[in-house]
C-alpha cells in the first residue's frame, strides 16, 4: 500500500528527482494464520500437523546438571549437622541435655504449625517435652512418667479458657500427640547418652545404622525398586529399597561394632537388626501424618532436607528401641 501513495506522488511532480531509499533495520513481517495463505517459519512437520488439525506441543529443554546441583546442596547442608550431632554426644552431661531441649522445640514448632487448624496447646507442650528431657537426665524413667502424667492437669487448664473450648478434646489429642512423639524419643535419647562407659558409643552406633538404612534404602530404591512398599503413605517406598536399606543398614551397625572390644559381634547384629528394621516405620509413620495434614514437608530449615522433623523422623523410633536392647545385651 505504501507503494501505491509513492507512485501517485511521483506522478503528479515529475519534475523532482525521486529520493533515494534510507537504509533502516528491516521490517519484522507479521506472520498471517488467513485461509489460503502459508504460515511463515514454521517447520514443515508443524505444518502437516496443524492441517491435520493439531498442533505438536514443543518439548521443554532439558537442563543439563540439575542433579550434581542438588546432590552437592544436600552434602553441604548434612555436614554441619553431622558434625553437630557428633559434638554433642562427645560432650554429654547438660551440653548434651540442653541441645535435646532445643531440637525438641524446634520439632515442637513445627509439629504446630503443621497441625494448626486443630488449635494445639503450645505452651504445655513445649513445657511437657522440656521437662521429660530434663527429668530423663536427673532421674530415671519413673521421673519421665510422673512429668508426663502431670501435664494433663497442665492440659486442662490452658484448654479451659473460652479460646480453646470449642474443639478442645482434638486440641487436647493433637498436642499429646506431639508430646509423645517428640518428648519420649528425646528422653531416651538422654536415657542412652547418659549409660555409664559407653553410652556416647551406643547412640553414634544407632545414628549411624539408622541414617545408613536410610541412605540405602533410598539407593536400593533407585536402582532396584519395582515394587511398592505402601503407595497410599509414600509412593517413593520400594520392598526393594526396604530389604536392601535393612542388609545394608544391619550390616552398618555391625561394622561400627567391629572397632568397640566391648560390644560382641552378635550383640551388634541384634541391636543393628533391629533398628534396621525399625527405622521405616518412623519414617513411614511421618509420612502418615504429613499426607493426611496435606504437607510435602514439615519445615525448611534443611534446604533441600526439609524440615528437622523429616531428618528425625526415623531416629525417634530407632534410638527408644537401641537404649532397651542396649540394656538388656550390654549392661
């Protein structure tokens, strides 16, 4: 059209010499979709399928090194804590019992949040979990008994007031819920530091079997894994995973025994086996709970990890069931 007017211009002043054109960056042609008319730069095989009447989807481009990236991210954020759990099991005694305290809170916190729509109790439950650590570490299981019984009163009166009432016997439930599964771990873990000689040993050999199980079964789980364990709490879960992250995890704790002159190699393939085998249900149990609260993770205070709870989940169960095997195959 442009053209056209330049033509009618010229001809009605013949006497001016035309302008020579300015060069200018090229004009971007809009690509027309009419009848009729060949959409431009479109790839042939696009064409034939859109005159058959669909469109092939573009595939996403694949990033290359995502999972070093992410491997390398979990190594750096587990070294820190590996290197804190191993100095506070050295140190024992109220370092060891005050650090409990603080992982309780922090297992508290977000054990509440997860769980907030049924308005839990907070301040008895922090209260309860402290004192069960405390009373692990100055008196004996008798003491943990008494601190857990008196916090029902502690219970009631802070679910009395008008705030709480409505809905206070599921406040009540969650919260005791809390308490049991994050104080009565915490006591024994105090409970299994504290076995005169050797109990600092006793809790790195249930840390180390545990978080072995853990890492082969998730290995095992890759390269094996076609079976699965329990689809409707964790579909990642393989029986492949499972048998293997057993073998592998027994095996762990049994090695570690190797350099202990005090612990027989049969005691250590009892104990081992043992929390081998205990350490999914921890695991799963979380899962449980986290797919019925409709939670991916319980916190993010380990990056990639999750939360404090997703690392702990398997070792509340591992180190209630090393103390009493440790009591009854070593002292």
């Amino acid at each position: 059209m442009s053209d056209f007017f330049e033509e009618e211009m010229f001809e009605e002043q013949p006497a001016e010499p035309e302008p020579e054109p300015v060069a200018g960056p090229p004009r971007r042609r809009r690509r027309r979709g009419g009848d009729g008319e060949k959409p431009r730069g479109r790839s042939k095989r696009r064409r034939r399928k859109q005159a058959r009447g669909g469109e092939e989807p573009r595939k996403p481009k694949r990033k290359l090194g995502g999972g070093g990236g992410e491997t390398t991210r979990r190594i750096l954020i587990a070294i820190p804590a590996i290197i804190f759990a191993i100095a506070i099991t050295v140190a024992g005694d109220w370092v060891f019992t005050l650090a409990m305290i603080a992982i309780g809170i922090l297992c508290l916190r977000e054990y509440l949040e997860m769980t907030s729509t049924a308005r839990p109790l907070a301040i008895p439950a922090y209260a309860a979990v402290a004192a069960m650590v405390v009373a692990a570490h100055v008196g004996t299981s008798y003491s943990v008994l008494l601190v857990f019984a008196a916090s029902f009163p502690l219970l009631f009166a802070f679910g009395a007031d008008a705030k709480h009432r409505d809905g206070v016997t599921v406040s009540i439930a969650v919260t005791l819920l809390g308490v049991v599964w994050i104080g009565i771990p915490l006591a024994h873990a105090v409970f299994l530091r504290d076995l005169p000689n050797h109990g600092a040993a006793l809790l790195i050999d249930v840390l180390v079997g545990t978080f072995v199980t853990d890492t082969a079964a998730y290995a095992t789980g890759r390269m094996f894994g076609s079976h699965k364990l329990a689809p409707n709490l964790s579909p990642n879960k393989s029986i492949e995973g499972l048998i293997g992250g057993f073998v592998i995890g027994t095996m762990g704790f049994w090695f570690a025994g190797l350099y202990q002159n005090w612990l027989s190699g049969t005691d250590a393939l009892i104990i081992g086996a043992a929390v081998a085998a205990i350490a999914p249900i921890g695991d799963l149990f979380e899962s449980m709970l986290k797919r019925d609260l409709g939670k991916k993770d319980t916190g993010t205070i380990f990056g990639p990890h999750g939360g404090i709870l997703d690392r702990l989940d398997a070792v509340f169960f591992t180190v209630v069931v090393g103390y009493y095997l440790a009591v009854a195959l070593v002292y």
